[in-house]
C-alpha cells in the first residue's frame, strides 16, 4: 500500500479501529466483485455450456454458472485487495472500494478467500472436480501469476494473464461435461487471442494512467508504434481464429457470417490503428478499436449462444 | 467485541450500513441453503424421497 492509499483511508480505519465495524455499504463489497467482468465471466461460461449439448440436470448447471461467476468475483475481489495502492493513482480506479477508503484491505482480502473457498467447493459438489479444480486454479492464475507476478513485471502483463479471463468457457464445459472438448478450447484461443488487441488499444488511450501508476502496458514500455504492430498483428491471427468455429462445425450459418463481418471491422480498425499515430484521430481511432472489439466478442458469443441455446443452428458445412 | 467499543455510539449512517450488511448476509446465507438443499436433491433424485417408513 503506498502512502496515498493510506491517507484515503486512514478515516475510515480510525472508524473501524473505534467501532472494531466494518465502514463498507452493502454496494462497496458488491463493486470489489467488479460486477461488469463477472457478467463476461457469466456470458461466456454460459455459451461454454450450451455448445456442449450436455445431458444435466439444470438446476446443476444453474448453481455451477452462479459458482463460475462467484469465483469470477472471487478473483476481482482479491485483484483489488492486492492492487489497492496502483488503484489509488490511476483515474479509472481510484473510486473503487479499497483506494476510496469504503472498504478496509483486510474485509477484502478476508471477503475474497471465503468466496474463493465458497465457490470451488459447491462447483465441486454440484458438478465434479475437474470443474472445481480448473475454477480454483483461474483464480490462483488471475491473483497469483497476473496480479501479483506479470502486472507489474512484464509488459506481456495482459496477454499471459489473458488466459485466466478466457478459461470460464473450459471450466463450465468440464462442469456439465466432465471433460474438456476442443470447442471450449477455440474459445478459450478466441479470448485469448482477443485479449491483447482490447486491452492494448485501451493502453493507447490511457498510458499516461498506465506509466502515472507504474505498470509496464506495452505502450509505456515498447512504446506506441510497436504496440500498434503488435496490435495488427494480433488481429490478423484473431480474425480467421474466430471463424475456425465454422469449420469444426459448432459455428453455424449466423455465426459464419457474423464472424465474417466482425472479424473484417476488427481488422479495418486495427489497419486504422497501425497507419493514423498522431494526435487526436490517433487516439480517437483507439478507443473505437477498444469498443469495436468489446462489441465483437459479444456478437460471437450472442450469436452461439442463440444458434445452441434457442434454435438458430443451420450448418454451414455439411 | 472489546473495550474500544464500549464508549462508542454508532452514528445513524453507520447502523444503517450495518442493517443493511447484516440483511445481505443472512440474505446470502439463506439461498446458501437452498442452494445446497437443491443440489442435494439433484444429485441424488427425487427417488430419494420414495421410501418405506
């Protein structure tokens, strides 16, 4: 914790320290879940599970989804215990819960281990433990090897620790399945491959946030032309990635097409990205990417989600 | 609780806080309940209710 950290909740601490209460509302530790990411957690755990076709109970399937997305707050939870102080010097985060003084760090560390335990437990118990087991270790990924380790350590930060944010699909297909397939596994690479164009463009935009709090985002560090290559380069390998549910034939005419469509804006942007690197349409330019892609990954998880889920499947292939 | 807390009044906002901590707590431990419940009766059928008494 660094000393701004502590002055912003050095009041709230003497409150505690008088009371021996907590000072945090209801909502202050419903915002440590960072709710947004555990609906995306939610989102894509769900098409996880309806691509898999499984023969399960659904009120299993329904507390192992709720599981999924506690573990998903769980992870937050603890990423904001331990990044409270860079949370303190970075606009974006400075209202959140631990670096506003609502919250002291101990109640989150404390809050985030019990959901931890909470939740790998009942997904162990509801579905099976291979489920239980790769929940646990996507929190261990997201705390442990992100946050803690490569976050402030490396600038291949988000694409690493990407991998923690793409594995909820795998998890809730071993849940209803007992087993891990391929089609959980593209897209688990789809959101992995994903991952690195989002959070980089939205580096772009924010790196004096970045470079403020210290944390080497690969604009602050390879500078913003390699990130902007790095970037395209990135989309070119994501587009056709997105389109490899088609082949295997789990993609079905809808998602082709809007695979197609998506994955050609995704690249015009990135191309647009690449080529306009000063001043305002720059900047401008980035921060469409950033919203084209959240945008993106949403319509290619809608799209399955409503050919498995209700109907809408019409084979391309055969 | 200690003797820090004996001379302390909880202001209005801060019992309010606390109400409403405690009501989401139970709220939690409630549907954990259920939760557990229901998952009992998946996992083992609704067989396990048909027995001879």
């Amino acid at each position: 914790m660094n000393t701004l950290s502590n002055s912003l909740t050095e009041s709230h601490a003497e409150s505690l320290d008088r009371t021996g209460l907590s000072q945090g509302d209801v909502s202050d530790f419903f915002a440590l879940l960072k709710p947004r990411v555990m609906f995306l957690v939610v989102f894509t755990a769900l098409v996880g599970m309806v691509v898999s076709h499984p023969d399960v109970n659904p009120v299993l399937a329904f507390v192992s989804l709720l599981m999924i997305a506690v573990g998903g707050g769980a992870s937050g939870c603890l990423n904001m215990w331990w990044d409270a102080d860079i949370d303190a010097v970075m606009t974006r985060t400075r209202k959140r819960p631990i670096p506003a003084g609502k919250i002291q760090p101990g109640e989150a560390l404390a809050f985030g281990l019990s959901l931890t335990a909470g939740s790998v437990l009942i997904l162990g118990l509801a579905s099976n433990w291979l489920a239980a087991g790769l929940l646990a270790f996507t929190i261990f990924f997201y705390v442990v090897i992100y946050s803690m380790w490569l976050k402030r350590s490396t600038p291949q930060n988000i694409v690493i620790g990407g991998a923690a944010g793409a594995l909820p699909p795998v998890v809730a297909q071993a849940a209803v399945t007992g087993h891990v397939a391929w089609d959980s596994i593209v897209l688990f690479a789809i959101i992995f491959m994903w991952t690195p164009p989002h959070f980089w463009a939205l580096a772009l935009v924010k790196s004096s946030d970045y470079e403020r709090a210290g944390i080497p985002m690969m604009p602050n560090v390879a500078g913003p032309d390699s990130t902007r290559f790095q970037i395209l380069a990135y989309t070119v390998l994501l587009a056709p990635l997105g389109m490899v549910p088609v082949a295997m034939g789990f993609g079905g005419l809808a998602y082709a097409i809007v695979s197609l469509v998506g994955g050609l804006g995704m690249l015009a942007l990135a191309i647009q990205v690449y080529r306009l690197r000063q001043g305002e349409p720059a900047m401008r330019v980035a921060q469409q990417l950033f919203g084209f892609s959240i945008l993106y990954l949403f319509l290619l998880f809608a799209t399955l989600l409503a050919e498995h889920g209700f109907g809408f499947f019409h084979p391309v292939l055969g | 609780m200690t003797d820090r807390n004996s001379s302390y009044r909880l202001t209005p906002e801060e019992q309010q806080r606390r109400r409403r901590r405690s009501i989401a707590l139970g709220l939690t431990l409630g549907i954990l309940c259920i939760l557990l419940f229901a998952i009992t009766i998946a996992k083992l059928g609704p067989q396990v209710l048909n027995r001879p008494l």
